[in-house]
C-alpha cells in the first residue's frame, strides 16, 4: 500500500528553522506537496515540486523562507522551514498527487489533486 511517513516538526522560536521529510512508499509520484492546516483555517497550500525537475512553486507566504526538495533514492521529499514567524504555526501534511502523468500547475497548488497524504505534524512557532 501507498504511505507517507512524516517526520520532524517540533517547536521553535521564531526566526528558528525546522526540517520536515515525507517518505514514500508503495509506489512513485509525479508531484508532491506540502500543505498546513491551522486551527479555525482551511488547509492551505505550501509548496509543490515535480520529481522530474525537483522546482519549488511556493506559496507567497513561504517564498524566499521555505525550500522543498526530493531524494529519488531515498523516495522522499523534505521541506527545509526557515526564518519561521508565529503565523507558520500548523499542522503539516505531505502529500502526493495520484496522477501518473503530467498536471498543470496551477492545479497543483489545489489540496483536491493530492490523493495520499502523510500523518501531519505539528509545527508550534513561538516569539
């Protein structure tokens, strides 16, 4: 069966970093993502990145902070969380899209295309 298997997360003060990995399993992806979902909020998009070509597209409130990037022999993605503000705080969730083929980008960023996602972890930015 298909999994992913988060680790990391944790507290930190803001300004801090924290390093999240996402490893897959059961099968290989097109594209994955990481998604946040605060309390009261829906859960937002993060980042994506294709395994063909290892971009990040961001989200604007990430960019320039958050870097994703993926290891094919290890079958896992890893988002590197920098210069963190309160406003991070959430529980996050790797995810992979259940297409074999190309999808528009655009669509990526939509929670709707992931069909396997990871256990969520908590990531608490205090100041």
């Amino acid at each position: 069966q298909v999994q992913l298997v988060e680790s990391g997360g944790g507290l930190v003060q803001t300004g801090g970093s924290l390093r999240l990995s996402c490893a897959a399993s059961g099968r290989t992806f097109y594209a994955m993502g990481w998604f946040c979902h605060a309390p009261g909020k829906d859960r937002e998009f993060v980042v994506f990145c294709r395994w063909a070509n290892g971009r990040g597209i961001y989200a604007d409130s990430v960019k320039g902070r958050f870097t994703i990037s993926l290891d094919t022999a290890k079958n896992t993605a890893y988002l590197q969380m920098n210069s963190l503000k309160p406003e991070d705080t959430g529980f996050y969730y790797c995810a992979a899209e259940g297409a074999t083929g190309w999808t528009e980008g655009s669509r990526l960023r939509e929670e709707s295309i992931y069909v396997y996602w990871g256990q969520g972890l908590q990531v608490t930015v205090s100041s």
